[in-house]
C-alpha cells in the first residue's frame, strides 16, 4: 500500500512539472527607459563656412557633431 502510494505522489508530482513546462507564454520584450522616452534629435547645418547667421538659424559644428553622435547611439539601441 505505501509503495502505490509514492509511487502515486510521484506520478503526480511528474504530472505537475511536466504540464507546466508546457504552453509557457511568450515573455515580453524588455523596451530600454531610453527608447520609450528618446527620439532622434534635428539639426541645421550652415551652408558653408563663415556663412553670416544674424538670426542665429544653424547650429555650431560642435552641436551637429554632437547631435550627430546621439543619433547614432539611438539608432543602434532603439533599432526595430
């Protein structure tokens, strides 16, 4: 008698572990902080060099090459 009844809880144990290693749903994909709140930044390049800008309309080299650069982060990690 003791031995059908291990032999029981083990069917049923076996039971348990193996129905639930089936049908797992899909985990979510993880979305990085950064993707959900950033977005591709803009910029206005001059014309040319020592081109006159008295309404202060075209970004610095420095700000493009930065802006530049954020760009392209953002595109390899929010990608898809």
């Amino acid at each position: 008698m003791r031995v059908k009844k291990s032999a029981g809880l083990m069917l049923l144990a076996t039971a348990c572990v193996t129905t639930s290693a089936c049908g797992q749903p899909e985990r979510p994909r993880v979305v990085s902080d950064f993707c959900t709140v950033d977005q591709r930044l803009t910029v206005e390049v001059a014309p040319g060099p020592g081109v006159d800008d008295p309404g202060n309309q075209f970004d610095t080299d420095e700000t493009v090459n930065q802006v530049l650069g954020h760009n392209e982060v953002h595109d390899r990690l929010c990608a898809g």
